[in-house]
C-alpha cells in the first residue's frame, strides 16, 4: 500500500501546476532499472496507478474503490482520476470529477470536511451536482466517516456496486488484512505507514480506536474462513 500511495502522489499535480512524472514514465524508469532491489515491487504497484490525484485523500479514495480485493478495495477497476466533464448546453459549463467511471457516468467527489464546510462551498457544490445531474451524470459524495467505519464502507460499497453495475464477491483471503491497513493509512493521512500486519499480536495493533474495530472484524472474519475454507465471503453485491 505505501508504495501505490507514493506513486500515486508523484504523478499528482495541483490545479495550475504540471506532475512531477507520469505512469508511464514511472513504468519505463522502473523496467530499465534490471538487476535492482526493489524493481518488482515496483512494478506491482505501479500496475494499480493512475494519473491526475490532486490530493492526497482523493489517493487514498481510489485505493479503497479501485484495488482488486486481495489488496483490501472493491475493485472497480473503470474508476479514473480528475476525469474533465464538459456538459451540453448553452453555458458548456467544465466541470472535474474527483474519480470518475465512464461507462454509467458516475461522478465520485471527496466531500473533504477541511475544504467544504463554508456556506458558499456547500451551495457551490449543491450547484455543481444540480447541473451534472442534469445533464444525466450521477453524483455520489464520499466523507471521511465513510471510509473510517467498516458498516458505513460496505454500504458505500453497496451503493456503488449498484450504480456500477458490478457485483462485488470477496473471496480473497487476504481482504481483512489489507482493508485494515488502508484503514491505517487513511488515518495516518500517508505520513507514517503501515503496509499489513505480519502478525496477530496485541502490539502490532496500532491504537486508533476506528483501526482496533476493523482489526477485530478481521480476526473474527479469519477464524470463519479457517473453520469453513470452502465458504465464499461476500461482502456486498449487486441485485
């Protein structure tokens, strides 16, 4: 996770500002790099990247939707970063969508508690969703809290998977773990990271409150599939 949250903020950019790098370029430097330590990680992660995160939340939101589940994510693999919207009509207002998937037109925007808790940026937003819905894009904003709490993630997750149309079954055995550490690197914001846990052991734990909740989820959730390997787990799915 650390890895694919750094790449991800070095081919991020702020508004009026260039990227430092691209993927691709991140891709050449790392496929040139032969006989180096560290190269196949490097790789591994870059395979999850994308360009254009404005901000280091919005990266951390793409990791929880966009990672395939053995990573901790939903796998929603269409979403895009700061995907440029121009609508029809007479006033071709442009708008940028947080993270965006093409195919249903959906508009996903960090509601970021930081930036838009004044009046005017509240109406501002309600302005902006009122036109993309409008002219027929579907707008859904993600908090914090949602990404904080396991019960508010997977309806959030239920959400999404309806409008995206893509069922989202958990089979992988390593989900609790890694949802866990990117619950880990939200907290942390990304300045100090904890990749996974290598072992189940009370000081391993980190002592965020919200961390200690969804580790004990995990074990629960781990000592089911060992009793019954043969049982799928499904987080939440598409009707």
């Amino acid at each position: 996770h650390e890895l694919i949250y750094l790449g991800l903020q070095i081919c991020s950019y702020r508004e009026g500002d260039r990227p430092r790098c691209t993927v691709e370029e991140l891709r050449t430097c790392a496929e040139e790099l032969r006989g180096h330590r560290g190269r196949r990680k490097a790789l591994r992660a870059i395979r999850y990247l994308a360009d254009n995160s404005r901000s280091p939340m919005e990266s951390i939101l793409y990791m929880f939707l966009r990672l395939p589940n053995a990573l901790g994510g939903c796998g929603f693999k269409e979403i895009v970063l700061n995907e440029k919207i121009v609508l029809d009509g007479d006033n071709n207002k442009t708008y940028f969508a947080d993270l965006y998937v093409p195919s249903c037109k959906l508009d996903i925007e960090y509601d970021s508690e930081e930036f838009h808790s004044s009046a005017s940026e509240i109406s501002r937003d309600r302005e902006r969703a009122a036109h993309l819905e409008a002219d027929g894009y579907r707008v859904v904003s993600v908090g914090y809290s949602q990404l904080n709490n396991l019960k508010a993630f997977r309806n959030l997750a239920r959400q999404l998977s309806r409008l995206i149309g893509k069922r989202i079954y958990i089979r992988a055995r390593k989900f609790f773990e890694n949802f866990v550490a990117l619950c880990d690197l939200l907290h942390r914001k990304g300045h100090s990271i904890r990749s996974r846990f290598r072992k189940i052991h009370k000081n391993e734990i980190p002592w965020h409150s919200g961390v200690r909740i969804a580790y004990r989820i995990y074990l629960a959730a781990w000592n089911r599939l060992i009793r019954h390997p043969n049982l799928p787990l499904v987080l939440t799915r598409a009707p």
